[in-house]
C-alpha cells in the first residue's frame, strides 16, 4: 500500500446527497463521506442517524480530494467491482440533524 494511502483520510464531505448503488437503490437526503479507503452514507431514520452506506473502494485514493460543493456527480467505484455515483441532493440541508455530523476521519488523516 502506498505512503499517501496507509492513513486514512477525508477525500469528500457531500450533504445534501444522493447516491445510486450498484443494485440501482436510490438513498436520497444523505450525508456522504469519501475517504481515502471507502464511501460512507448516512440517513435520518425513525431511531435517529442510521448508517445507509459502508462500502470499500477498489482503488485508495481514487476520488479525488475536493473540499469545494460537489457539480455534476461522482463516481466510485467499488471493491466488488460495481459502482456508486454520488449527486448533490436537493435543498441546502440546513434543517438536518446531519449537517452536525463529523467526518469519519479528518482531511489530513492525522
């Protein structure tokens, strides 16, 4: 494993989002985190911030790093060989109780 990929690091923070999976499920209202290592997707459910989302990339590093508003959509692909694409999700989010959610790791995996 690459130096830049042993640690684990933030590569894209995206709320609000939208995913469509390999299976071609649609998770909408999400907030996505793209590290270094995978992809992960939170929703609100009935019992609060649940987990939609955990999935391992194919390649370390192979989104790239932007700490921008995301245009157009992103791809990812998967270590089990399908793909998730990633949109900006409708709104601002700003009434969500994911806006207050941290990052899984932080931008310069320290």
């Amino acid at each position: 494993m690459s130096t830049e990929a042993a640690v684990e690091r933030l590569m894209r923070d995206v709320h609000p989002a939208e995913l469509l999976l390999p299976d071609g499920s649609v998770v909408r209202d999400a907030r996505v985190f793209v590290t270094s290592r995978r992809l992960l997707a939170f929703r609100v459910g009935d019992g609060g911030i649940e987990k939609a989302a955990d999935l391992e990339l194919e390649q370390p590093c192979s989104v790239p790093a932007d700490r921008g508003s995301l245009r157009g959509r992103l791809e990812a692909r998967l270590a089990d060989g399908g793909t998730v694409w990633i949109n900006r999700g409708s709104g601002c989010g700003c009434g969500s109780p994911l806006r207050a959610l941290a990052g899984p790791v932080s931008w310069t995996g320290s």
